[in-house]
C-alpha cells in the first residue's frame, strides 16, 4: 500500500511540475524548442531536492550570446510580471536588470519569477528561473542567494 501511494504521489508531483508554468509567457522557455540549444543551460530539480525546500517546481534556464532569445525572455517576462502581486525590479542603463515577481497563489501553489540581464553589465547573458511552491518571499530570496 505505502509503495502504491508513494508512486502515485510521484506521478502527482511530475503533473504538477510539467504545468507549472502554463498559463506563463515565460513557459516556452522551458521547452525542449529552447533548452536544446547550445546556448542555453537549463537547471531542474526534482525528487527529494525539491521535496526538501517545499517546492513542487524549480526549472531555471541561462542563455548567453544569443540577443534574440535573450529579448523574447525579457518580454515574456514583463508580460507575466504585469499581473505580480508583488515585486521588486532594478534597472541599469534603462535596461531591466534585475526582477523579482510574487505571482501570488497559496500553499504549495506560490509561484515566483526570477529574472536577471547582465546585458547592461556588459555581458551576454540572461538568467529566468520560475519557482512554485509551499513557501514565502524570504525564503525564495535566501535560496537563490
């Protein structure tokens, strides 16, 4: 019985990971149309990682030297930062440089975007990572520290 719910509880959990995102501009990003390329590094956890942080979904993905789809991010996620219930942004070089978005949701369904552009550092480089899970503002911010 135990093995049974343990294997539906898995099967739960990767439901919810593989649509955290819809509904979310930024969900192609983590498509394998993206993810495959050369350019791009892509970061998940799952499992007990996830498990032991209260999450139910970490992805994040860099792209470096490659403008375009460093562009079609940073709109994708002004679009669905619109709609943050809280956020916290820095500009530099009138480029937005560094986003933090509460996109709201309770209990295991708080959903953050995290986004940062070291493009008006000087370098080619775009990071966005999308968290969902059982956990507040702080805790996000002292993870990704």
């Amino acid at each position: 019985m135990k093995r049974i719910i343990a294997v539906l509880m898995t099967a739960f959990i990767c439901v919810i990971q593989a649509y955290a995102q819809n509904g979310l501009n930024i969900a192609p990003f983590f498509s394998p149309e993206y993810t495959a390329r050369p350019e791009v590094t892509m970061l998940s956890l799952k499992g007990d990682k996830l498990h032991e942080r209260n999450l139910t979904c970490y992805r994040s993905i860099s792209v470096e030297g490659n403008p375009a789809v460093a562009d079609k991010i940073t709109a994708a996620v002004l679009k669905d930062s619109a709609d943050a219930r809280s956020k916290e942004v820095s500009y530099k070089k009138g480029e937005l440089y560094f986003g933090f978005y509460f996109l709201g949701g309770s209990d295991w369904h708080r959903r953050y975007i995290l986004y940062l552009n070291r493009r008006p550092a000087g370098k080619e480089k775009v990071t966005l990572i999308f968290i969902e899970g059982n956990v507040g503002e702080n805790t996000v911010k002292n993870m990704i520290r």
